[in-house]
C-alpha cells in the first residue's frame, strides 16, 4: 500500500537499518500528513523503536532517509519532540520533575542561555496539565511509573514542538496516566499537531488512533485506520500469534471497522 501523501509532515523513503548485518527495518517507505494521530503497530522485535530511533537520527542508517517538514531533522529539531521508551531511561540521575520539563526549553533558549521566567512559568503549566504540579520538586527517581512518563508528557508539551515522536508511553502506566495521556495527544491532534505512537497492544490501537502504521521489519501497510485495521493485514503483520489473531475478527467488528473474510 503506497498511498502519496501531499506535504507530509514525516517522510519516511526507503529507510533500512541494521544492527550487526541484520536488518531491523527494511526498505520502509511511508508519509504522515498533519493533524493525525499515528499508531506504529507490530510485534515485539518489529523494529518500532529503531523506527522512530531513525527519524531521530539516534541510529545510523544502512540506507534511505527520513525528512520532518521536509526537511532534514537538524534544520527542523525544535519542532520536533522525541518522548524515548520509559525502560530506555536512566532514571538515577539527579533532576526534579521540574527541571526535566525545563529540559524541553532548552531548544528554544540555546543550550547556554539561561532559562526565563516564561520558561519556568510555562514548565510549571505543563505539569499541571499532567497533573503532577504537586510534584514540582521530587526527584524523578521517587516517582511511580506512571508519573514519570507523564513528566516526559509534560516535557514534551514545554518543547511546543509540531511533531511528536513518542516510544510506548501507554506501556505500563496505570489508569489514571493512559486517560490523561490519550486525552492529551487527542487535543495537541486538534490543535493540528502530528503525533506518531508505538504501541503495542492490538486491543486498543484501532480505539486510540486515526492512522495506523503496521510494520514487521518491513512495512505491511499504512493509512486510515479502517484500511489497516483488517484481520488480513494483522496476520500478515503478527504471523503465526495465532492465539493473539482469535479475536482480530471480534476486535475489527467492536471498532466498526470493515471485515473480510
Ligand atoms: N542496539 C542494538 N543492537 C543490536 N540489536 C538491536 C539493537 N536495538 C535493537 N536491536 C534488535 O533490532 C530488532 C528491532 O528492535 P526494536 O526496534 O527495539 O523493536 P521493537 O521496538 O519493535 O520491539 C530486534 O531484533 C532487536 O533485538
Ligand atoms: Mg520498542
């Protein structure tokens, strides 16, 4: 499926990486347009994270390229915001909750100028609207889970970026951070900001997204989440998880979505 996309916001062409000779993402080809609200679906090992890793130009590229506003990522950084897997984060080091917001301002203000009030008025708000305004001045290190993927949320809304890259964040957070965080990315997607998700949990994603990216080392099938979502296409992604693939049927006729069988 190569629908063109007029203007993408993200423009993936022929992207492979590979780790050691082996390839963990081959000859992906996709566009994003503004204003939706992307889930990257595929099981476990099926290059997302190294997808979005790419894009941020944090692993070198066997080949292709992916181009943000049409353009490369360097000259278009600031309105671009990367929320990393939480797991992948050393949550040691010594920062309040406060101070890891602030780190989204840094692009704006120069890594060397110092922060303005703005700044901090702005990191402040951005907690709140996480709900961890309370929580201003704990050590990242002393939250839950699900508190520090909502700081990494609030993070991400300092940064006032127009393209958000985002690896897992519903991944083990509790109730309470998913409702915020689908909400969130629900209003920065009406505000015409794009969001691109990994997710992997198949129960949800046709509920929580507007487009689908499905991908499996290679790219099965992008689009409209009523084109993707097809028992077809899941089993073409998911392969053999045929236990996973009983309830794919059940699970595309809940969301509406078309079936064929
Ligand atoms: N730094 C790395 N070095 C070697 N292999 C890696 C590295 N990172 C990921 N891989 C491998 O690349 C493949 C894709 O990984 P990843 O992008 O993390 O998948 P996903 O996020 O979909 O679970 C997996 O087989 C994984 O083991
Ligand atoms: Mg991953």
């Amino acid at each position: 499926m190569t629908t063109a996309i007029a203007d993408p916001v993200l423009e993936v062409h022929d992207l492979t990486v590979t780790y050691r000779q082996k390839p963990a993402l081959w000859d992906i080809d996709f566009g994003i347009p503004q204003g939706v609200l992307v889930g990257v679906v595929g099981p476990n090992g099926a290059g997302k994270s190294t997808l979005i890793k790419a894009i941020m130009d944090l692993v070198p590229t066997a080949s292709g390229y992916a181009n943000c506003f049409g353009q490369s990522l360097d000259e278009v950084r600031q309105r671009v915001s990367y929320v990393p897997q939480r797991e992948s984060v050393d949550w040691d080091f010594p920062a309040s909750a406060l101070d890891v917001v602030l780190m989204g301002r840094y692009g704006k203000r120069g890594l060397f100028r110092r922060l303005s009030n703005r700044d901090r008025r702005v990191a402040r708000e951005c907690l709140r609207t996480v709900g961890l305004e309370a929580f201003a001045d704990r050590q990242i290190a002393q939250l839950s889970g699900g508190q520090q993927q909502r700081v990494f949320l609030a993070r991400a809304l300092a940064q006032e970026a127009d393209l958000y890259l985002m690896d897992e964040p519903f991944a083990g957070v509790d109730a309470a951070t998913e409702r915020t965080t689908l909400e969130l990315l629900g209003e920065l997607r009406d505000q015409g900001k794009t969001i691109v998700v990994v997710h992997h949990d198949l129960q949800t994603a046709a509920e929580y997204f507007d487009w689908i990216v499905l991908l499996n080392t290679r790219l099965v099938a992008y689009g409209p989440k009523a084109e993707v979502f097809t028992p077809e296409l899941l089993q073409e992604t998911y392969g053999g998880s045929l236990t996973l693939l009983a309830n794919v049927s059940e699970l595309a006729r809940k969301q509406n979505l078309p079936v064929r069988e």
